[in-house]
C-alpha cells in the first residue's frame, strides 16, 4: 500500500492545516493519509504531537497486538516529546530572547509581563504534560514496588514444584 499511518499522541484533539488541508485528529487518533500527505505531515508537523506509523497498523488484530501496543506506545512517547520540545522553545525564546531584547534597550519590564497569549498557552501545556508524565511515573514506581513486596512475599513461601513425568 503506498499509505501512511499518523497518529495524534496527544491526549486532547489537534487540528492542522497541511499543503492547503485542513484536519483534525481526535486524541490518539490514528488516520490514513496517501503517502505524499502522510509523509509530509509526520516530517513537518511534528510539533503537533503527529507521528507516522507503519502500515500494519491498518490490521485492527496488530494494533491490539503486544507488539502493536508496544510500538503504538514507543511512538505516543515520541509524539508527546516532539510537542514537548516545540512548547520549551516558545518558553525559552520568551524567557531567553525577550529578556535579552529587554535587557540591550535596558528597559526594567519582567518579560513574562509581555508573554502573549499564545506563549501562556504554551507554557500551561507544557507544565500540563510534564505533570502527566510525573503522575506516569509516580505510577510505574508504586506498581514496581507492589511488585517487589508481593516477589518478597512469595519467596518467603515454600515453594512445591513437582517433577514432571
């Protein structure tokens, strides 16, 4: 098939305009694009939490898949970072350049106080996502230490294996 796979892995809907289209992806969304949209859209809207996946995801089978679902995962972690990384460098260049720009005119104005809206936006999603991925790893150690007590627990106890025959 000469189809490509995007997938929004983001948790909240996107919407995009790409070679004069506009759309938009509901969260973790995955959707079919011809090859020329596809590849365009997972080259240059990454910033959108966008990622191309491969066309195995068109069998509804291997996306529930183990390996369906560990790929799908890899690649929501790979979405979320692209946004993450485009969201640091519109609150970098405002805290960064605006300060410079601020400092050279010596002019005694806090740059958050210029912060446009668009910036403010994106500076409360980035500390939205850097939450939920604190709040995801709180609950990978919680469930690996359960894990722990319960493996201690059980090796506390005899253990009866019987000789197969």
């Amino acid at each position: 098939m000469d189809d490509t796979y995007i997938l929004n892995a983001l948790d909240k809907e996107v919407t995009f305009k790409a070679l004069g289209n506009h759309f938009t992806l509901k969260p973790k969304q995955i959707k079919r694009f011809n090859k020329d949209m596809g590849d365009f859209i997972a080259k240059e809207k990454g910033q959108y939490g966008l990622v191309a996946l491969d066309e195995r995801f068109d069998d509804p089978e291997f996306k529930l898949s183990e390996e369906g679902q560990a790929i799908l995962a890899e690649r929501e972690r790979e979405g979320i970072l692209k946004r993450v990384a485009h969201l640091k460098m519109i609150a970098d260049n405002l805290l960064i350049s605006v300060r410079q720009d601020l400092n050279m005119s010596e002019l005694k104005i806090d740059a958050l106080s210029i912060a446009s809206d668009g910036e403010l936006a994106a500076m409360q999603e980035l500390s939205q996502l850097q939450r939920q991925d604190n709040d995801k790893e709180k609950l990978r150690l919680e469930k690996a230490r359960a894990l722990e007590r319960e493996l201690q627990k059980s090796s506390n106890a005899p253990v009866n294996f019987q000789k197969a025959k």
